[in-house]
C-alpha cells in the first residue's frame, strides 16, 4: 500500500508462472518414478523368467537319464560358464564314495571348457576341503573370499587339477536328500565379492536341491540295478539248486530202488514157497509192509520234484469219486488197522463224475488218510464223507488227532511243513504228503482248505474239486482187474548186473512156470540171446558197458527179436526216462521196486493161447540154436 496495479500483476504473473513450473516438473519427475519402476519390474520379471527357464532346462537335463556320471557332468556343464568359472561337484555315494568331477573355463570369456573325473579328494587344496566338510556338516553354504595365499597354496597342489588360480570367490553349496547329505557343489569366480546377489544364492540353492534329487534318484536306480543283479544271480544259483537237487533225487530213487527190488521179489518167492509156519508169515508180512513203506516215501519225494516242475502229465478220463475213495481206502487201509482206528465213510448215494487221472485222486485220498492215521493216537476216530453241491464236489477227511497248531496251520500244505514231534518220531514221514495233496488237486483245477480248533482237538482237511455235468463209464481197468497171468510158459531172459535183483526176478518168474536165464551186462545178454531166443527181456536200465537203452534198440534191429517183448525194470523212473525208453523200443517201463505180478500180467498178454504155433515155432529154432551153439 499504496498498490502500483503494474507491480502487482508483475509479481502474481511471476508466482503464477512459478507454480505451473512446479506442478510440470513434478508431474515429470512422476512420469519418469513410474517408468523406471516400470522398467524395474520388467527387468526383475525377465530376470525370474530366465531363471525359471534355466531351472527348467537344469530340471529337463538332469532327468534325461539315470546314470549318475551323465548326471554329474550335464550339471557341471550347466553352471560354467552360465553361473561360474570354475565348478565342483563331489558325491558321496555308499557304493561309489567320493566321486568328484571338476569343470573349468580355461579362457575369461567362457567359450572353452575342461572337464575333469577324479576320485577320490585327489588334486584340491586342503583348505577348500575343509570348508567342503564345513558345509556338509552345518548344512548350510559357506562363500570363501579367496587370498594370494590360497591362490598360491592351489598351485601347491596336484598339477593334473585344472584349477583357475585368478579365483577370487568360491560358493560352496551342501546337496541334502531328505536328512541324508549327498555332497556338495562350489562355484568359482574371480570376481570379489559380493559374487552373487541374494535372487542368485536363490537359484544356486534351488539348482543345489534339485541336483539331490536327481542324484538320489540315480543312486536308487543304481541300487535297484543292483538288487535286479543280486536277485537273478540267487535265482540262478536257486535254480542250478533245485536242477542238482532233482538230479539227486533222481539218482537216490534209482539207488534206494535197487536193493528194494530183490528184497520184494523174494517176499514173493517166499509167500509161494514157504510153509505156512506163524513166525515165518509175520516176519515176510513185516518185509511186504515196510518196503511197500519205503517205495511210498521215494514216490512221494519224487512226486513232489515232478509237480514242481511242471513234469507229470496227468491222464484224464470220467472217474467216478466212490470208486476214487474205495481205492484210497483200500491204499491207507492197512496203517488205519495197525494203529486200530475206527473209520467211517459217508458218500452220496448217487454217483458223482469227475474229469481227472483216477490213480492221483486215489492217491490224493489215500495221502489224506494216511496223514490223519499217523497223528491220530491209536484207536482213535477218523471220518471220510464226500458230497455234491453246485457242481463242486467235496472230499472231508475229519479226526480227532493231535490237531494242527495256529502257527502251523497257514503253512501246513508247504512243503516239509510238520508240527513239533516227539524225539521217537512216532508220526513218522516226510512232511510232503500234504504238499502232493494240494499240487495234485490244484492240477485238478480244484482247491484244499485245512481247519483245526488247536492242539488236541483233531483236524479237517476239505478238498474240492469240479464235477462233470454227465458222467460216462470208466473205461480203463483198475489194477484189480488187470487180467492173471494166462496157462503157458515163455522164455524170459533177466539182465540186470545187481545179481540179487535178477535172481529173485528169476526164481519168481520160474515158479510161475516159464524158463529164465539172467545176464549181468548188455554184451553178455545179446551173447545168449542168440542161443535162447527169449521171448521176454527184463532188462535194467544202468548197466554196465552197453546201456539197457543199447540192448533195447539192438534186440529191436534184429529181425528175430523184432516180436519180442521188451521190460524196463529200473530205477529211473522220471518221465524222460520213461520217454527214452519208448524210443529205445521197450514196450513197457517199471519202476523199481514193483509187484511181481504186474510182470506176470504183461507176460500173460504177450503169449496169448492164440500165439501157441508162434510159441512152437521159437522152440524148434531155440532147439537149433542149441545144436549149432554145441557144435
């Protein structure tokens, strides 16, 4: 005051002027914040981008195969020179330990590299190994500021370690799989520090994490591979077992056969010649019944080979199941009286057809009456009903034995599986009479169950099989009624180097009439063979020189032996024995020891009545022969 106007819109149109300058360049000064705050975030998105996309790559790389020194080097090749100059990676594996790859840039600018493979902590100085054991043991990345004198203590150590002397940082990183330390990974530079920034040390841990889990994942393979190995060389070692376990069992049968043969043939012998004194009965009847004992326990054994590998072939046929038990019965009868036990049979009243081998069904109920006998106390009870219900038919064999403990029911049709047993082994067996049970059945298509309230409270064995819709007649004769041995005599020549066994097979066949001379080996056989024109050869399988297989085939090559009826008496009985035999031309295979009358029988067929003329013809040559021979 006083107020000039002049003066005083010069001075408002200088403030004026004033604010529209501020309020301009702070909306620049604004502009430019939100640009760069922009370009900030772009640039740390890329960032996380190309991180994202290098764990990706590493992820991809690590995966593609499982070998652990592929791993290892696709790692060490990854990080130099994208994420350092110098790498090494240490595993610390059970069974490869200290496995140590290097990798380093030879030039600053990256674009050569050496890799080096070394084991174990050769070529490093002691003190990086020092932190290595530092990180693994706190679990935790430890960064070393390298000096002139750790540059010079590196060049102290092995020459054949590419080490980078201008490094001046390393980054030791442990490589943890759940609570098991795998080992560690450093990264070297030369640049000071501070190397990494913390998004850095981020992706290097999480690099660090996800090589674990591929190296944890080629130690598993490499274990598997291992326990794969292991496995099927004990599979092998198992097999090359069982193969001379079966080899063994083969021979065993064939030697244990041979002395039991004589002993039945001379029970035989005995039964037809012996006067009827009490003692001498008991003491043959005794023979009979423990060799026939013996000869069970063999087929048994040798059963339970054959099942297991897969070598019986079953004969099929329509079998009724009475007929099955009856012969079952018949089988186990006479253990079942000598212990006195009271047995009790329920069958259907209508007949029930299976489709199966009649002899094995008969034995599978004879194995199960037999092993309710032998741990049943004498005079104790034993029940047999089989019945029909939805075209399944059903064996039980009940009695009120020892029982069968909980720990040993669920194993109790394994093979050699027994309960506990007195030191007199009263029960006496293998322990494979169930074990043929179940195998023969389960060939059946059928199945067996087993039950017992415990120890003392006796036992339940159910065996279920498949029944027939409509059944037909059994055509095949049972072994009652195959046909006696016919009225005539033949001429049979014995040829077995185990003299007892051609003897008493000789004494038997005499006293049923027919004329028999016995050989020890093939060459001798053939021999008399010329001059007494057999019409039966007995013949074993191993003798000695020539094979009973040789004999066999030679006898068939001659045109005047080409009628003759050739025997397989052996103890080979498996069924490629078997099958060689047929080749062989034998018309018959028996194993030893057999029933004597089983020989009669085929005899019996072989010289019919109608055969008479043929019988005298062979007379008349055998008479020349003779006469030929003498002069």
């Amino acid at each position: 005051s006083p107020v000039v106007p002049e003066v005083l819109r010069s001075k408002v149109m200088v403030f004026v002027q004033l604010f529209q300058m501020q309020r301009r360049t702070r909306f620049l000064a604004e502009q430019r914040v939100a640009y760069v705050q922009a370009k900030v975030a772009r640039e740390a998105a890329e960032e996380t981008t190309r991180r994202s996309n290098f764990l990706s790559r590493a992820s991809r790389e690590l995966s593609t195969s499982l070998d652990l020194n592929a791993s290892m080097r696709r790692l060490v090749e990854l990080i130099v020179p994208q994420l350092a100059q110098f790498a090494v990676l240490l595993i610390d594996m059970d069974d490869e330990p200290n496995v140590m790859l290097v990798r380093a840039c030879a030039e600053d600018d990256g674009h050569s590299s050496t890799t080096q493979v070394l084991r174990p902590y050769a070529g490093l100085p002691a003190f990086v190994l020092q932190a290595f054991d530092r990180a693994i043991q706190e679990g935790r990345s430890i960064e070393l500021t390298l000096t002139a004198n750790d540059s010079e203590a590196a060049s102290r150590a092995d020459s054949d370690v590419s080490w980078r002397h201008d490094l001046k940082t390393l980054l030791i990183v442990p490589m943890h799989s759940g609570e098991r330390s795998l080992g560690v990974l450093a990264f070297g530079n030369i640049l000071a520090p501070p190397a990494y920034t913390p998004p850095d040390l981020a992706t290097i841990e999480e690099l660090a994490s996800r090589a674990a889990i591929a190296f944890e994942n080629a130690r598993l393979y490499r274990s598997l591979q291992g326990e794969i190995v292991k496995s099927r060389q004990a599979e092998e070692r198992l097999q090359d077992s069982n193969r001379r376990k079966d080899e063994f069992l083969a021979m065993l049968s064939h030697e244990l056969r041979n002395p039991l043969a004589p002993i039945r043939n001379a029970v035989e012998v005995i039964r037809r010649v012996a006067p009827p004194e009490p003692s001498l009965t008991w003491a043959r009847d005794v023979v009979d019944r423990q060799v026939s004992h013996l000869a069970r326990l063999i087929e048994e054994l040798l059963d339970v080979s054959r099942i297991s590998q897969g070598k019986i072939s079953l004969r099929k046929e329509a079998v009724e199941l009475s007929q099955i038990i009856a012969h079952g019965i018949e089988t186990a009868r006479p253990l079942i009286e000598a212990r006195g036990h009271k047995l009790t049979v329920n069958t259907p009243a209508s007949p029930v057809w299976l489709m199966g081998d009649f002899a094995r069904l008969a034995q599978v109920v004879a194995n199960l009456l037999n092993n309710a006998a032998k741990y049943t106390p004498d005079g104790g009870i034993i029940e047999l009903e089989s019945s029909l219900s939805n075209d399944e038919a059903t064996i039980a064999v009940r009695d009120n034995g020892i029982g069968i403990s909980p720990n040993l029911l669920p194993r109790i049709f394994e093979l050699f599986a027994q309960g506990e047993r007195s030191l007199d082994r009263s029960q006496g067996g293998l322990g494979v009479g169930l074990t043929l049970v179940r195998r023969l059945v389960e060939q059946h298509q059928g199945h067996v169950l087993a039950a017992s309230d415990g120890d003392g409270k006796g036992a339940e064995i159910k065996v279920f099989l498949p029944c027939m819709r409509s059944g037909v007649a059994r055509t095949t004769l049972s072994a009652t009624e195959r046909p006696q041995a016919a009225c005539g005599s033949a001429r049979v020549l014995v040829i077995d180097d185990n003299a007892d066994t051609a003897e008493s097979v000789a004494v038997f066949l005499r006293l049923e009439g027919h004329e028999v001379i016995a050989a020890a080996d093939g060459l001798h056989a053939l021999t008399m063979a010329r001059s007494f024109l057999p019409d039966v050869a007995i013949i074993d399988i191993g003798l000695p020189g020539l094979s009973g297989y040789e004999v066999a085939s030679r006898l068939r090559a001659t045109p005047e032996y080409r009628n003759m009826l050739l025997v397989a008496l052996t103890g080979y009985g498996q069924k490629e024995d078997q099958q060689l035999a047929s080749q062989a031309g034998f018309d018959h295979h028996f194993v030893k020891p057999m029933n004597p009358q089983e020989i009669l029988n085929v005899i019996a067929s072989h010289i019919a009545p109608d055969d008479g003329a043929t019988l005298y013809k062979k007379n008349e040559l055998c008479e020349t022969a003779q006469l030929k021979s003498a002069s």
